[in-house]
C-alpha cells in the first residue's frame, strides 16, 4: 500500500512540475505588463499547487483511514486469539485435572479390587476348615443328629462357594471397571490430542496475526509520516509562491513609477478557489475531474489578466477494489464421533483474492456442525405389554401377571427397569372353590408338567412320610393324569436326589412312585433336587406349563447353591412353589428364594400336613379347571 501510494504521489508531483510547477517562467523584460504577465503565471501555478494538495490530501487521507481499519482488525484478531487461547489453555487444564482423578480413581479401584480378591480367597481357608471339623464329628447317619452335621458341612461348604462365586463376580465387575476407565481416559486423551492440535493451530495463526498486526502499524507509520510530509511540503511550495508574489508586486510598482504610471491604479484578476463540477469520470483506477473558478473582479489594462477558467485533473487515483469470490461448500466430512455429540467439517475455497480497500473480504472457508448427538448410554427399549398369563389357582382368589419384554438392550451404561417395574399382576379366578364333590367333577385341564420334590432329610418325622404320599395319592384323581394335560414327575431329595419317575401321565406309575418315598435320612440338599428337576423339565413337552412343588419340613442346609439352581428354573419360565409344614418360625424368610412371585400363592404353609387335601393341592396349581361347579358355598382348602 506504502509503495502504491507513494507511486502514485511522485507521479503527480512530476506532472505538477511539468505543467504548473514553481520553476522561473521565462518572461523577457522588466515593464509593467512584462510584470504583470509573470504574476499571472504564478497566481495560476499556485491556485493549482493548492488545488494538487487538497487532492493529494484526500488520497493520503483515504489510505490512512483504510490502514487505520486494518489495524484495528488486525487488533481484534490478536485479542481474539489470547482469548481463545485462555479457553484452550483452560480445557486442556480441565483434561489433565480429569485424568488425574481418573488415575487416582483407577487407582483406589486396584487396591479395592486386590483386597477382594485377597478377603474372597477365604473360601479355600472355609473348605479347609469343614473338612477338619468333619473328621473329629462322628460319621453322618440317618435322623435328625445326621441332617445337623451335614447341615454344619452343607453351611460351610455353601459359605465357600458363595465366596467363590462372589470372587469371580468381583473379578467381572473389577474387569468392567477397569474397562470402563480405560475407556473413559481414551476419549480424554482423544479430547486432550484435539485441544493440543487446536491450540497448536492458534499458536501458528496468533503468530501470523502479531505479524500482521506489526506489518500493519508499521505501515500505518510510514503513511501518516509521508502525509505529514505532504502536508509540509505543499505549506512551503505555498509559501513560496507567496514570497515570489510580493516580490513580483514589488518591482511592478517600481517599473510603474519609472514608467510614471501610477500604481494604484493597477489591479489584477481576482478569482475564488477551484471547485468541482459534477463527479470523477471513473470510481476508481484513475479517472478526470471537472474543476473550475468563478471571476471575482477583472484586471485593469496593465494588471495581471484572468488564466483559465476550467481545467481537468485526475482525480480517484486509488485501486479498484476485487471483491473475493469463493466456491461452493464441499460435502461434510464424516462426523468424529459415533456417538455423544461429535463435529463435521465442510470447506471452500477462495477462487478470487480479494484487492483494494474497498474490496470486499472472504467469508468463513470452514463450517462446522454437531452430529451424532445421541447419548452413548442408550437405554433399552421395552416391547408392549404381553397378553394376561394364566391364573395362578383354580379358584378361591388366585393372581395373573403380564410383562413387557427388553426388545432392544441397553448399551454403554444404559439404564433398563428392573423386572419388578416391568411386571404386572391382578386377580383371578376369585369364585371360592367347591365344598365335597367328587374327583371326577372338578379336575386339572390344563397342559401342565408338575413335578413334586419330598424332602426326605433325616429331620422329617416318620410319620410325616405317610402323609405326604398320602397327600400327593389324594392329588392323583384331582389332577387327571394323562398325556394330552396333567403329566406328573415325583423324586425324593436329600443328601442326594432319587428319581422316583419321570413325567409321565400314567396314573399308575406315578402311585408306584409315591409308595416308594424312602424313609427319612441324609441332609437337605436342594442343590441336587432342583438341578434334577431341570433335568426332568428338559425332556417334558415345550408347549406345556411347567412347575416344580418342594415339599418341605425346613429350609435347606445350603442356600447358595440351591437358590441359583431355582433362579435356573425361574429364568425358564418354570413356576416354583413350596408346600412347608412344621416349625415355621423362621423358615418363611428363608423359602422366599425358591418361590415364584407372587408370593402369597406359591408358599403354602402349615403345622400339619395333614391340613392339606388332594383338592387344594390341585386347585393352588392349576389354571385351568374343568367341572368347576356354579358359585356356592365353601370350605377352605387349606
């Protein structure tokens, strides 16, 4: 810009000296009108060295106005960036604040995770510690002194598998918490890379900017000193010419008076300052001007005459502005994100640079917008409500439940509703059971494989034995055994389980099967009975409803391993049920786990076994009644 300008400026003071510039007019003589023709001469040179400086003035005007924009944006870009670079600086402060406390984190889960391990390896110290104890007791035997050494044993042995299931349930969550932060540290070592590149790409344009800040007061500088300079020399080219004048004026008297004229009486063309007429021929490159002046009093005879009265110079000397131009945006690149909100770029390029002072500026070259904005965790999605299932009694008041199944999981640490939040129940079946009637006018006409576990564990009565297959004989007609409904499968539990006969709907056998109960003796393992019922349920018929009934005088020795095998059954859809007789003090809390929700219709207990008739065993179990009479009176079941 310094350069053009002071192009531009020589060139115009070589066309002032050219034409109208101060060097000495050769005029012969020294008379009066040889006088007064010099004065004219200079009165016209300096009214054009005037009008020269007002011109050059307005050019060195425009360009500092212009610098002095440039410079203040140059100002704010620089402003811009420290300020940018603060918000830079102060991320990728917060990201190593984050990773520090990711690190401690990962940390103090190591040591948590080192103390499980170290506390769950008790569970070899347990196994240990019961295979001494059972060498100093004497040998298990039958009865109730049996079932409590093998419930010691059971009790034991249970706490140490539970320990060691709890170990590798540590080890898996140790493994997912570790893997969890290793993932978290990864987006902020990505986050950290994409600050660090951005601030490292500021850190280069700041510097460009303070360049062009410096480049730019500097050449702020320099114009204002070249138009100060102007400004001193157009004052001494006027005064100048000032000082010829007087002189000029000086020796026209005393050639007057020589000439014995009197010098009053000479006077010369005055005229007003050159103005504009109209405006520049072009806007920009260089374009002429029409200027003017109007005479205010013409000259006497021997007086300096009136030059001209119109004249043209160049006026709009500076650049045409080039506007920038720039192509069409490309398409967006691919987002840097899968998930969580990322960001996408497209860019265009500038096809035109923009010249002049006037020209107009590129716009943005690069856009961004967000993308890929949904949450990482994604919750599960939930399918509709399933139809009502089927009741759980025949009759006298029973429940029926509907759920809403996960038909799209959670991800990422998503959240989904607890089973409970996903399962509704109401009643059913309300009419109150028949009193009397015979076997064949009520019975089970639901496809249903049942199967009955007997605990017979030393701590069962004797006598409890006949009622329970007096129980289950009773239940055989109510039930209707045969192979298009009711199968029934019956197996005796204790320190091991006996299959007494698979599903069958072969009455008969399934009498057969109940006679041959064994008498009580060994421990209560329920490990085994459920695990054997799987078994039975597995060769069963797939459209049929499934339920496993424990009947129980206690609870079992072993809790840990039973209650996963009876979770086994629940996750297939087996329905569980407990029939508990006895001292039921504290047995109630501990049959919850091998019970089906809801509660109330699938723990059955008594005192008496005895209480309990073949009837109310079918109807607690059944869904489906045929026969059952029109609403009347009733006797409890129970």
């Amino acid at each position: 810009l310094v350069a053009a300008l002071a192009s531009t400026v020589e060139a115009a003071s070589q066309s002032f000296a050219s034409t109208n510039g101060t060097e000495a007019v050769n005029v012969t003589g020294d008379s009066v009108l040889d006088l007064s023709s010099l004065i004219k001469h200079t009165q016209d040179r300096r009214d054009l060295r005037m009008l020269d400086c007002v011109l050059d003035m307005e050019l060195h005007n425009r360009w500092v106005n212009m610098m002095a924009r440039r410079l203040a944006t140059a100002d704010a870009t620089v402003a811009k960036g420290a300020k940018m670079s603060l918000r830079f600086n102060s991320q990728l402060n917060n990201v190593e604040m984050r990773l520090a406390k990711l690190r401690q984190k990962r940390n103090n889960h190591n040591v948590t995770c080192s103390r499980q391990r170290d506390a769950y390896t008790a569970h070899k110290v347990i196994r240990e510690h019961s295979q001494n104890l059972l060498k100093k007791l004497p040998g298990m035997g039958d009865g109730v002194a049996g079932d409590a050494i093998g419930g010691i044993d059971g009790n034991l042995n249970d706490a140490a598998t539970e320990l060691e299931h709890n170990a590798g349930e540590a080890g898996r969550r140790c493994t997912a918490g570790f893997a969890s932060m290793n993932r978290e540290a990864s987006r902020m070592y990505n986050r950290r890379e994409v600050v660090s590149a951005k601030l490292k790409q500021l850190v280069s344009t700041q510097r460009l900017a303070v360049q062009a800040q410096l480049a730019r007061q500097k050449g702020l500088k320099r114009i204002t000193g070249r138009r100060e300079n102007l400004k001193l020399q157009c004052k001494e080219d006027l005064e100048g010419f000032k000082r010829r004048l007087t002189q000029y004026k000086r020796a026209r008297v005393d050639a007057a008076r020589r000439e014995g004229k009197d010098p009053m009486h000479i006077s010369d063309c005055a005229t007003i300052t050159w103005a504009q007429m109209g405006v520049c021929t072009k806007k920009c490159g260089g374009g002429t001007a029409k200027f003017v002046r109007r005479k205010i009093s013409d000259a006497s005879p021997d007086g300096a005459q009136c030059g001209e009265m119109e004249l043209e110079r160049t006026c709009n000397r500076f650049q045409c502005p080039t506007h920038c131009e720039v192509s069409d945006w490309a398409g967006w690149d691919p987002c840097n994100k899968p998930c969580g909100g990322g960001v996408q770029l497209r860019h265009r390029n500038v096809t035109t640079a923009p010249k002049g002072s006037r020209g107009m500026k590129c716009p943005i070259l690069a856009e961004t917008q967000q993308c890929n904005v949904g949450a990482c965790e994604t919750n599960c999605a939930l399918a509709p409500w399933t139809d009502w299932g089927k009741c759980t009694r025949a009759c006298g008041g029973g429940h029926q439940m509907r759920f809403r199944n996960i038909s799209t999981p959670a991800k990422d640490g998503g959240i989904c509703p607890e089973v409970k939040d996903r399962t509704e129940w109401r009643e059913c079946n309300a009419r109150e059971c028949p009193a009397g009637g015979a076997a064949s006018d009520f019975t089970c006409g639901e496809k249903l494989d049942i199967v009955f576990l007997v605990d017979v564990s030393g701590s069962l009565p004797a006598e409890d034995v006949g009622k329970v297959k007096k129980l289950l004989g009773d239940s055989l007609a109510w039930f209707s055994l045969s192979t298009a409904t009711v199968q029934m499968a019956v197996a005796a539990s204790a320190s091991e389980t006996k299959v007494l006969t698979e599903l069958t709907g072969d009455e008969d056998e399934v009498k057969r099967a109940v006679d041959n109960i064994p008498a009580p003796g060994g421990t209560t393992h329920w490990g085994n009975a459920y695990s054997t019922a799987r078994s039975m349920l597995a060769k069963g018929r797939p459209d049929a409803a499934s339920v496993v009934v424990m009947i129980t005088d206690g609870s079992p020795n072993r809790r840990f391993v039973p209650s996963k095998a009876a979770d086994a059954l629940k996750e297939q859809g087996v329905r569980l049920g407990v029939i508990a007789h006895g001292d039921l003090r504290y047995l109630k809390f501990r049959l919850q786990p091998f019970t089906s929700d809801p509660e109330d219709d699938n723990l059955i207990t008594m005192a008496d076994l005895g209480a309990m008739n073949g009837k109310g065993l079918m109807a607690s179990f059944c869904s489906e009644p045929v026969g059952l009479p029109a609403p009347g009176s009733s006797t409890s079941l129970r």
